[in-house]
C-alpha cells in the first residue's frame, strides 16, 4: 500500500491508502475541480481599475455631504438632546396632557 499523489495532490492527499489494483474503484477528484470558481487574491494595483468601476473608495465629491449629514443626524454627538425640554413644553401647549398631583391628606 502507498498514498497516491497525482497532479491534483493537494485534493487527493485526503484519500484514503488504497492498493494500487484498488484504484479504480475511487471516484476521481478531477471531475470535480472545474465545478468550483476560486477567486484568487489580487494584488492592490490589479484591483484598483475595479474599485473604481465598482465605486469603491472614498470619492472627494460625496465627501463633504457625508460630513453634512452626519451634522444634521447628529452623529458622533452626545446622545443627551439639549433641546428634550423645550420640546416637552411645545408638546404640552399644542396638546392636552393629563396632570396627576399627589394631594397631601389632613
């Protein structure tokens, strides 16, 4: 018995050892290899072309309003409203909101 390697090594390593008469009776890894699409890794100059078809990155452009709504939104800013009261009281004058005062007893 031997652990048989073949141009797909790396697929068949995980085979089990078989005698070498037994060899047919294995299903053959290479059928199977055109069945999967491996992307390989780029390097950053090969994928800077499709970055910029595919919008990738910040563009100087959008920039600024991103910043700007961030602003309005209030993003990065305390979540304490300064503003909590005031509308509270506008809330009370346009609206009828039942009061509750505990009375003391005699």
């Amino acid at each position: 018995m031997h652990d048989q390697r073949d141009a797909a090594g790396f697929l068949q390593r995980l085979r089990k050892r078989h005698h070498t008469h037994n060899q047919d009776n294995t299903r053959p890894v290479d059928r199977f290899i055109c069945a999967f699409s491996i992307n390989t890794a780029k390097f950053s100059h090969q994928q800077a072309g499709d970055n910029r078809r595919d919008r990738v990155g910040n563009f100087i452009g959008q920039h600024q309003r991103h910043h700007q709504y961030q602003a309005e939104n209030g993003v990065r800013r305390l979540a304490v409203r300064r503003r909590g009261f005031a509308d509270l009281d506008r809330h009370i004058q346009h609206h009828k909101v039942a009061a509750f005062l505990p009375q003391q007893a005699d």
